[in-house]
C-alpha cells in the first residue's frame, strides 16, 4: 500500500533538519536532471563540498539582498 502524499510529506518534516535537507537536495536534483546536461565530475564534487562547508558552519553565508545592494552600488 502507497502513502498518501500527505503522510509522506508528513513522515519527512518529522525528521531532523539534516535528513531534511539531505531529501530537499535529492527532491531537487531529481527536478534539475536533464539527461545529457548534467554537471560535470569536478562541478558535482565542488557543490557537495560547499554544500558540506555550510552543514558544518565552516562558512560565513551573507544576505543575498545585501550583497546584491553592495554589488550594484559599486556599479554606479
């Protein structure tokens, strides 16, 4: 018998952030799969690693809005 999408969804937000984050990032992989245009060796291995930097707080993130402000000010 198959879950409804309802308990699965259900099931997944119960789980601790990381086993959520780890179904987040294969939900979307799925979505982003084109066959014959995936990334390359080096390209795959250079998000899990930056993906690893954040998990373990190894990384400063910054605000996307900042920077993009930043980034647009000294254009001007």
């Amino acid at each position: 018998m198959s879950k409804s999408i309802d308990e699965l969804v259900s099931e997944v937000l119960s789980l601790p952030p990381r086993a959520r984050a780890f179904v987040a990032e294969k939900l979307i992989e799925s979505l982003d799969a084109i066959a014959g245009d995936g990334l390359s060796p080096a390209w795959r291995e250079e998000v899990r690693r930056r993906c690893r930097e954040i998990d373990e707080e190894s990384v400063t993130l910054r605000d996307a809005e900042e920077t993009f402000s930043r980034a647009y000010s000294a254009l001007e």
